[in-house]
C-alpha cells in the first residue's frame, strides 16, 4: 500500500496545502493515506509560529491529513539543507512511508534531480569556495558554482524548488527509498502578498498580525482553529511580544557565544554581537546586522537559535525519536504499523521519554524548554500553554 509523505510547516494550514493532498492523492490514489513531518513551534524562516504545534497540527487532521509527527527545533528552524536532513529522515524512519511528495515552482522531477546531482559533484565545494570569495550571497554563489559546472542552476533560483533539491539530496545521502514525487505550486508565489485564491502562508500572517480580516483567506476549518486560539489568548504568536526577552537573553551572551549559531563560520557573528548591543529592537538589530552577503532568514535563523540556546542540527545528525503531535483514524492504524516498522523510538505519551534513554530525553527536555519560550511569544502568557511539553499529548480526530 502506497503512503505519502510530505514536509510541512502549516503555518498556518491554508488551500495549497488542501489542493496539495488532493493532487497527491488523484496521483497515488483517493485513498492513500497521508504522513506530514511537521515543523514544531519554531520555523524555517527563522520565526515563531503563528500557533502552537498542536493547534497547527489539528488544522492539518481536519484538512485531510491522517499523521502529523514533528520536526524538533535544531532541524525545524535550520537552514535548507539541515532541515531536508531531519524531516526525511523522521519520515523514514517511520517505515510506513512509501513517497515523498513536494511542492514546487517546476512541477517536475527532472532538473530537481539534474541540479541535486550537481550539488554531489567533487569539484563542487572547490568551486563554491572560489565564488563565495567574492563576497556575494551564499545562495548567490551556490547558484553560479551549480551553473559553472552542470548547467543544472536555474532551479536553484526558486525557494520552493530549491528546498524541493535538498530533500532529492537527503534521501540519496541517507539511502532512503521512499519515492520522490514533484507537485506544481500553485496560486500566490512564496512570501508573496498578492491575496488571490490560493494565497501564500506569509499573506496570511500579515492580514492576522496586522489586525485585518484573514477568515476568508483561510479554508473554513483552519479558521475555526486560528479563532478559538486568537479568542483564548494563545495566538497569534509573534517575536514583538517577547523583544525585551529576547534582547535579554542576548546582551547576556559574549561575542565568543554567537560563534555557536554562526552556520556558515564567515565571522558573521562578530557583526551580529555588534548589533545586539547597539540595538533597541529586534527589527532595528536585524536592520544593523544585514548585508547583501546574508539574507535575511539567515539573520533571523541566528537570532532564534542563540534566543533558544539551541544552534541547528550538525551535518549529517538526525533526530532520536518519532514525536506524534496528531493522528485521525488512519493515522492510527499507521500507529500500529509503526510498532514493528519504525526504526526509530515512537514517542506517543511524552512521559514515556524518560524510560527511552539519555540521548532522547536530553533532546526531548531542550524541545520543552524552547515550547516554554514560545509561549512568552503569545499574546496572553497567563492562557499560551496551559500545559507543559511533558504532559501534551497528540491530537486525536
């Protein structure tokens, strides 16, 4: 029986994400069940989420998909290729998971794999060095190295196209073989703001954190969920909430410190301790720390991970565990499948962690101190989080 995968951040879970499971599904099968390895409370573009895991993967159950797991924090808010590593290593790890499905700016595999490949080039990494000499974006010079040497680049120059690469990449480095399925995007571009039927995940943020109306840029269930939160007090979760925490925790730190969150080991760091200390706001400290050699993903990335203690996931490291944050009546079936399949430990009760060994507790107790600095990020710390990592256990539909 064929099992898709996918990558997800459902922040929040909108109509691409919906028209996404229905094109997997006309493509594998109506009933083909569904596996999203989800982000947890922190993003990829170096954020908060716009609510909590359990919310979001609550959106994700009632829009049709049948197992939310998590991607922990190191993975989640990490760069591209850190955050590939992770998710399908969670998805594969499960054993049940026959497909992983994507969606991207090509639509088709082909020059995925073409540009993928390159990347795996010897001469590759000699070539990037030389470029990236030049002072130009890491993004830039991967682009141009790609070009040089395959002609494979052109791809590289969309982000969900270049993201859809990195996962191509961990599953050849990981030898998985779930089977790789490209899907078009379709409607607004990626952090577009053009509202349209198919609006992009950043247009919606913006309507909600700006206090305009977002319900009917929502499907009907999502904005049920992102309701009931708002009225409770628990989102939308956002850094302006928490800047003095913020700024708090990072004066405390010395230069040496922000080495640790340095993922390209440029010297960035200097420049971004200088930042810390001149700055009065979380915007004015990114504005003093940008250049055009670093995007600003990466400078927000930084900023999380020195706010949380917790640097991105180091090459080639994959987490200990199978974290379920929601399941519906398929998903449980998958459950009981992943007893005998899943290579990895299932962590279903959170309190079974501490009966799993060191290495899981250790990660799993820095996932819990990162959800307790989430919950400074909403609008009422009093209603955030009423209960504590330890004691949320999945949603169930």
């Amino acid at each position: 029986m064929a099992v898709a995968g996918v990558i997800a951040e459902y922040n929040p879970f909108h109509r691409g994400h919906a028209w996404q499971l229905e094109e997997l599904r006309r493509r594998l099968g109506t009933d083909v069940p569904v596996v999203a390895c989800m982000s947890g409370n922190f993003v990829q573009r170096g954020d908060f989420a716009l609510l909590n895991k359990h919310s979001r993967a609550e959106m994700a159950l009632m829009g049709g998909v049948d197992l939310v797991l998590e991607l922990p924090t190191p993975w989640a808010a990490a760069g591209a290729e850190r955050f590939a590593q992770g998710a399908v290593a969670v998805l594969a790890a499960s054993g049940v998971v026959t497909h992983l499905a994507f969606g991207c700016e090509s639509g088709e595999l082909a020059p995925l794999q073409a540009a993928a490949e390159g990347l795996e080039r010897a001469e590759y990494p000699e070539k990037l060095r030389e470029i990236a000499g030049k002072g130009i974006s890491f993004a830039a010079a991967r682009q141009q190295a790609l070009e040089e040497l395959s002609g494979a680049a052109v791809c590289l120059s969309r982000p969900n196209n270049a993201l859809a690469v990195e996962y191509l990449r961990a599953l050849r480095a990981q030898g998985s073989l779930m089977e790789p399925l490209a899907l078009p995007r379709v409607g607004a571009g990626h952090d577009s703001g053009v509202i349209c039927a198919y609006p992009s995940a950043s247009a919606i943020r913006e309507a909600v954190l700006g206090g305009e109306d977002w319900r009917a840029l929502l499907p009907e269930e999502s904005g049920a969920v992102l309701s009931r939160e708002i009225a409770a007090g628990r989102s939308p979760a956002c850094w302006k909430n928490c800047q003095r925490a913020i700024l708090a925790r990072l004066r405390s730190m010395e230069e040496e410190d922000f080495r640790l969150y340095d993922g390209g080991n440029e010297g960035l760091y200097h420049r971004f301790y200088a930042a810390v200390h001149s700055a009065a706001t979380v915007e004015e400290l990114l504005s003093r720390a940008k250049t055009k050699r670093y995007p600003m993903a990466r400078l927000r990335r930084m900023l999380v991970q020195a706010y949380l203690g917790v640097p991105q996931a180091s090459q080639g490291e994959t987490p200990p565990y199978i974290r379920v944050l929601g399941a519906g009546p398929r998903g449980r079936e998958l459950l009981g499948q992943m007893r005998k399949s899943a290579s990895l430990p299932v962590v279903i009760r959170p309190g079974s962690v501490r009966r799993m060994g060191e290495e899981i507790q250790r990660v799993f107790d820095r996932e819990s101190r990162c959800t307790d600095l989430y919950a400074l990020a909403c609008p009422d710390l009093r209603r955030a989080l009423p209960e504590r990592e330890y004691a949320s256990g999945p949603v169930m539909r």
